[in-house]
C-alpha cells in the first residue's frame, strides 16, 4: 500500500547512521529495531488518516509486526531495544483493536481531527450555562421525544410483566419499534460508509471535509442513542 | 459504583416524579439527553406568571440513580424560587449536594440543562403570548 499523504520527516538509524522513513519500525538499511515515538495509530501503521480502511491487509500488517516486534526476539538486545519493544508490542496491540473496528476507527479518527464526542455534548452544556441559553441538544428534539416514548413503554412493559400480565399489543409495539430502530442502524451505517469515502476524497477540500465530519458526528450521536434503547428494549421483551 | 446516602434516598424515594401539560402556557417543558449513556430526563416547571414563581415541578427521568437523583432535587430546588433564581442552581450546587463521583458530573449536568431548558421554554411560550416580551431567554441579573 502506498502512503499518499503526510510527507515524512526522516528517521536517521540509531545503529547504522542511514536515513529512513520517520514512520519506519525498523532501519531499511540494517534491520535494527527503531526507538518507541508516541505517534498515531495511522502512523504507527505507516498509514495515511483515511476512514475506509482494507481490513485484511490491516490484519496482515498487524501479525507480522507483532511477530517482529515480540518482546522474545529481544531479550538478548540492549535495554533500550527490550524497552522499545515492549513499547511498540502494547501500542501495536491498542492500534490494531482501534483500527480494525470501522466505528472505532471512525471515533479514533475524528478525535485526532479534534473532536469529542463526550465534549462535544459537555462544551454544548458550558456554552449554554455561560450565556445563559437554552443547551443546543446534540441530537434533535424529535429523536429525544422518541427515545423518551419508547422509554415509557418500556416501563409498563416492565411494570405489567413484574404484575405476571404481558400485554401482547404493548410487545407488539416495542416489537415494531425494535425493527424500527434496527432498520436506522441500518440506515445510518450506510449513510456512514458514504460519509467515510466522501471525506477520504476530498483531501484537498477543507470545507466538504468539515461538513462530512459534523455529519458523522450527528450520526454517532443518533447511533449511541438507538444503541442504548435497544439494548433496554431487547431486555424488555426478553421473557 | 457505590453511591452515596442522598442519591440512595432519592433513587428510593424520588420527589416529584409525574407529568404536567405541556401544552399549557404555565408550563415549560425540558427535555433533555446525554448521548454518552443514552440517559433521558423531562423536567417540568409550572410558572405563576405575575409572580414568575415555580410554583411546581415535576420529573421523569429514563437513566441511572445519579441522573433520577439530580433530577429528583433538582425540582426541590426549583420549587418556591422565580425563574431567574432557578436559572442559578448550578450542576456543582448538585454534584456537592449529592457527593456524586467525577464519572456521574454529567449527570448532574444532565439536570442543569433540563432546568434550563425549561423555563426557555415557558419563556419562549410567554413571550409568544406578548408578556414578558422584553425578557429573553438569558440570565437576567436580579
Ligand atoms: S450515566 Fe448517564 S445520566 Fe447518569
Ligand atoms: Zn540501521
């Protein structure tokens, strides 16, 4: 795979004095294990900052590092080579849980693009509080309603069952809203995929980068919301 | 988490848990959520308005004990102070109150946010009717 973007610095060799690659493990010249840099999990893979992401190449990569960098191979190495390795064997191992999972990826990307989701809610409260207005919700108020509906239907579902009744239209209703919320999951993934090739496209476009970022951002959000009431709702109609 | 002896007791003994009509225009409506749980909260006031006095309050809350907690005194608080008083209860009035844990801040923020988005509400409906109009929906310095 060949890296587009993010021209390298150069990385010179502890051991042999050649020039490398700033993202290089190992010097092309003598094969010697390079010094642990904190970096970013693209750059730990020598990857460029993309959201589409080929899976199995990734998993390739990442079995072969973890086979070159074990920390066995290392214990009659210098300290500083056992240490790097250690180093490099944790990080591989975060980046390559991060990296393969595509939402995962998608947060992991956005928060080096400088956004939060967490903060982003909690900078929407303190923005609020410091005007004195009204928080701008980070999802809108129609999905909120919902969620509260459901919410309520869920209770007396619970309650009507704690009282050994289960009303069979009420299941059918927390049924229908189920395939509901499966099929914006759904929805919203494809919306996400589009998202994802769309921002890796426009390299050179700032403002369509932004946009599609505030738009995957909107969708998480929605996301982390269907994601909790389903979980509540799958445990509901559990009987 | 172990939670402490005041979110306990309002988790087992909530005040104020129900429902106002929301489309009354005594009563302002908020509702609010925190993405990072999926944890609702409606908290409702209801306005005297020569006065703008709460004169009551009501909560219904889908989240965890500390949310209902916050929730649940939040609408104590509210209760007996005008609009512009109740603007000031702060998240950390009620972090301090209950001894919430830093992982449960948002929680409280949670209420905060409810509490305002309430009286924005009565606000926006009154002054919709033309009363109060000079008021926005701000901090007014008492
Ligand atoms: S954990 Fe979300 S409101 Fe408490
Ligand atoms: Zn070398």
């Amino acid at each position: 795979m060949t890296v587009v973007a993010e021209p390298s610095k150069k990385l010179v060799c502890w051991s042999c004095g050649s020039d490398n690659d700033a993202d290089a493990q190992f010097c092309a010249t003598c094969g010697k294990l390079q010094p642990y840099t904190p970096t970013d999990y693209f750059s730990f893979f020598g990857l460029p900052r993309r959201f589409v992401l080929d899976r199995v190449a990734l998993e390739k990569q990442f079995y072969q590092l973890s086979r070159k960098l074990h920390p066995d191979l290392y214990v009659r190495a210098g300290a500083q080579e056992q240490q790097w390795s250690l180093e490099k064997s944790s990080v591989l191992n975060d980046a390559w849980r991060t990296l393969r999972e595509p939402l995962a990826r998608t947060e992991y990307l956005l928060s080096l693009l400088g956004i939060r989701l967490e903060e982003q809610s909690r900078d929407a409260s303190d923005r609020a509080a410091a005007s004195g207005t009204v928080k701008q919700q980070v999802v809108p108020s129609d999905l909120l309603e919902e969620v509260f509906e459901l919410n309520m239907q869920l209770e007396e579902m619970r309650m009507a069952k704690a009282g050994g009744a289960d009303d069979p239209e009420l299941r059918r209703d927390l049924e229908a809203a189920r395939e509901n919320f499966y099929q914006q999951l759904k929805v919203s993934e494809q919306d996400l995929q589009r998202l994802w090739a769309e921002w890796d496209s426009s390299a050179d476009n700032e403002a369509t980068r932004q946009t599609t970022q505030e738009k995957m951002v909107d969708l998480l959000n929605r996301r982390s919301y269907i994601r909790n009431l389903l979980r509540d709702v799958e445990e509901a109609l559990k009987s | 988490m172990a939670y402490s002896d005041k979110v306990i007791e309002h988790y087992n003994n909530p005040r104020n848990v129900g429902q106002m009509d929301k489309n009354s225009t005594a009563v302002g409506t908020g509702l609010v959520g925190a993405p990072e749980c999926g944890d609702v909260m409606r908290l409702q006031i209801k306005v005297n308005p020569e006065t703008r006095v709460i004169e009551d309050a009501k909560f219904k809350t889908f989240g965890c004990g500390s949310a209902i907690a916050s929730s649940s005194l939040a609408t104590e608080w509210v209760k007996g102070k005008t609009v512009d008083e109740a603007l000031e209860i702060k998240n950390t009035d009620i972090v301090k109150e209950l001894a919430l844990p830093p992982v449960k801040i948002h929680c409280s923020v949670l209420a905060e946010d409810a509490i305002r988005a309430a009286i924005g509400d009565w606000k926006k409906k009154n002054v919709a009717l033309g009363e109060q109009a000079a008021v926005p929906v701000a901090i007014a310095a008492n």
